[in-house]
C-alpha cells in the first residue's frame, strides 16, 4: 500500500514521556507532527511503556512527565480533533500484540537491531540486561501495527525499527494468513467490488501471476485502494490474493523519514536534556532572555573590540535556525569588523525565540489551568484508540487461532 495517499494513509508516532519538551522536540518532531494532522489521519501517543524499558527505576517521573508532555503537544499546536492522542498502557491490547508477535520473533533479529547495542553502551549505568528491554521493537512494531498504520515518521535511528515491523508483519501473515476457504473468501470479495472492477482486478491480477507484470500489480494495487464498498478485511484479502501470499491480516508500514532537524542548543551541541543546553517550550520569558544573554560566544572576542568569526560561535548556530538572510549578513559584517557586540547579535535570537514560544506558553497555561480538558482530550483519544485495537486483536486472535467457540 502506497504511504503516499494521503486518504489512505494512516500515520502513527509515539513519543517517550522522559519529561517536559523543549525546541529541539519542537524543531525535530512537533512541527512535523503538526503538518503531517493536517494532511493524514494520524495517531500520536505517549510510548509510557517504552519509557519502562530503560527507566523502569523513575516511577513517578513518568507519570508527571506523561501529562507535562501531552500539554506540551497541545500547546505545540496537535489538535485532537485532526489525531487522535492517547497512552499506551491505557490501550492494553498493545501488549497482548507485543506477547503474540514475540511467539514468532526470531531472537537473532532482536539481538541484530543496531539499537540495541548501541543503547547498552550509551546507557552503562543501567542495567539492560532484560528481557523487557530486548524485546522493545516488538512493542514499538505491535503499536504500529496494531492501528494499521501505513507511514511512520522517523529519524534516521528509528529505520530500523519500522523494518523490523516490516518482517515481523510479512512473517505472521505468511504463517497465520493463510485461513480456511482463503480462496473462496477472496473470489467473494472480487465480486463484491462490481462486476467492471471485478473483471479489471481479475486480468490484473492473472497479468501479475501468470507474467510477473509489476506494473498490473502496481495498477491493481491503486483499484483496491480506491474501493470504498469493501470491508477492511476484505481489502487485505484481495491485496493478499493478487500476489498470493494469504491474507494480509497487518499490512507492512512504511518509515516516513523525517529530514534530521539538528536544532542547536546554547552550547553549539545538539539540543539536549542530557546535555543542559535547552530551552523548554513553557519556559518563562526572563529565563528565555537570560538563558540566550549568557549564551558562550566566540572565545576570541574577549572585548567589545576584538573582531569575530560566527562560524565559531553557538550563537550563529541560532542565526541560521531563525534569521533572515540581512539578519544574517549584519551578523556577519558586524561580527568580523567588532562592529556590533555579542549582546546585541543576540537580541534577534531572544526575540525570534520570545515569538516562537509566546503562542506555546499560552495555551500551555490555558491547558495546565484545566487540568480537566486535558483528560479529558486523552481520555477520548484512549477510546477511540481502543476501540481500533479491540477489531485488530479480534482479527490477530482468530488468526492465530484463539478464537474459541
Ligand atoms: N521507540 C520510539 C522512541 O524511543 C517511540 C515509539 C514507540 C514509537 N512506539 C513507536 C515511534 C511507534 C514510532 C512508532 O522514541
Ligand atoms: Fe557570536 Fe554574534 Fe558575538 Fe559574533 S557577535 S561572537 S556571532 S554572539
């Protein structure tokens, strides 16, 4: 199934509550976040279980940290009237699709995730050794496959994450989709589709099988999508017809790469809360100012009138995150000739990030002052997600043969 359908697309992201979001979350995910509500059907949720693989020592971190960052993302704009936003441990059908999907797991593939040993070694203090913790792709693939969804946003350290969700979904569905009377359920479907859709999908279909055509493939593949008179199940039946692979019980998503935004933070590194670089998206404003004012700057400019180079200087890194190009250019000139000093280079950047975050702050106190709506939002959110799950897990169940009578 194409990620590129827009009507068709079903987007899904989680984000791991490790405490209040700040510019670098806003920059790297939240903007993209909020184009992506506006264009597909999307699912955003707070990954508390995830956060229990690596912190499993933080217990009431995370329950703070759950609801500061669910008023981060409304502030930031995510509007549950465009996505549906909820918990993971409220949807506890995410962990029964965790235990089916690791029955057919190989350990090899979970031991070859890069992740995994690179976070073992990033995170030496804790103890990682666990099962929970070799087993986290399997929760993220069974959160992703759990809604269907076809476009996953990632980084670039996240691919491997969704071609995992990839195999494990070809591997059940090769093992658990092939269902009595197959065949005959998906002649049925064919008809269902009208007899000029039916003819067309049937000569594609041979046109595929018998000479290996891709593009009918690709063509028939576009027809089902467009049907709007067929059940899910049915779709998946006749998806799974064409190249006769059984029925496609959890369609394979695809990774959305999300181009890596690498916002900068005070100290010129990477924004982030391992490195005390940040600016929180609810910060006030004279902590905004000062945390900019006391910004390191080129080491050569002792004094107001030694000269410059920005390219040495984090707040330059700023500049090119906010500033126009004359901005830029008056930065530069003003810099290299001592003509303009540190503070005020730095006065553009306090008032770009000052008008960034006045918005965020705002509603971020109009959600913070009622506490209420916010549960509300999520608790909405957490039924409708679960009702998605509950159809999911009725289909997995029966498939893999625990539907008993
Ligand atoms: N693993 C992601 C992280 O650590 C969070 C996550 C959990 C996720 N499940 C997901 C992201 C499903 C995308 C899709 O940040
Ligand atoms: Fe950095 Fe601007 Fe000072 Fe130059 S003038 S050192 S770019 S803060």
């Amino acid at each position: 199934m194409s990620a590129h359908n827009p009507r068709q697309s079903r987007v899904l992201s989680g984000m791991r509550p490790t405490g209040r979001l700040h510019l670098g979350h806003y920059h790297g995910v939240l903007k993209n976040w909020l184009r992506l509500q506006q264009e597909y059907e999307c699912y955003f949720f707070v990954a508390d279980w995830h956060a229990l693989t690596t912190a499993y020592e933080e217990r009431e971190i995370i329950s703070r940290n759950v609801w500061d960052m669910v008023i981060d993302w409304l502030a930031c704009g995510v509007n549950p009237k465009l996505a549906t936003v909820f918990i993971q441990s409220r949807v506890p059908e995410h962990a029964e699709l965790h235990l089916l999907l690791s029955m057919v797991a190989p350990l090899g593939w979970l031991e070859r995730v890069p992740t995994y040993k690179d976070q073992q070694e990033n995170l030496r203090e804790k103890d990682l050794l666990t099962y929970g913790f070799l087993g986290y792709p399997v929760l993220q693939a069974a959160d992703i496959l759990m809604y269907k969804a076809t476009a996953i946003p990632v980084g670039e350290d996240q691919v491997s994450h969704v071609e995992l969700t990839r195999e494990l979904a070809r591997r059940f569905n090769y093992m658990f989709g092939r269902e009595p009377g197959f065949e005959e359920k998906a002649e049925e479907a064919v008809r269902k589709m009208g007899k000029k859709n039916a003819k067309l999908y049937a000569n594609l279909r041979k046109r595929y099988q018998e000479q290996g055509d891709h593009e009918a493939l690709e063509v028939a593949r576009a027809l089902l999508e467009g049907q709007q008179n067929i059940t899910l199940g049915d779709r998946e039946r006749l998806f799974g017809y064409l190249d006769g692979s059984g029925r496609n019980i959890l369609p394979e998503p695809e990774a959305l790469l999300t181009p890596a935004s690498r916002m900068p933070g005070l100290d010129g590194r990477k924004m982030s809360k391992s490195y005390g670089n940040t600016i929180g998206l609810r910060e006030d404003p004279d902590a905004v100012e000062r945390k900019v004012r006391t910004m390191p700057t080129d080491p050569a400019r002792v004094r107001r009138s030694d000269p410059g180079e920005p390219t040495k200087c984090p707040v330059w890194d700023l500049h090119k995150v906010y500033s126009d190009e004359r901005t830029q250019d008056w930065v530069m000139d003003g810099c290299r000739s001592a003509g303009i000093g540190c503070i005020d280079c730095k006065k553009p950047v306090i008032d770009a990030v000052q008008a960034e975050l006045a918005p965020i702050r705002q509603r971020g106190e109009e959600f913070e002052a009622d506490p209420d709506a916010v549960r509300r939002i999520v608790a909405e959110g957490c039924e409708s997600a679960r009702s998605d799950a509950r159809e999911t897990m009725d289909e997995v169940r029966t498939a893999v043969g625990l539907e008993y009578r």
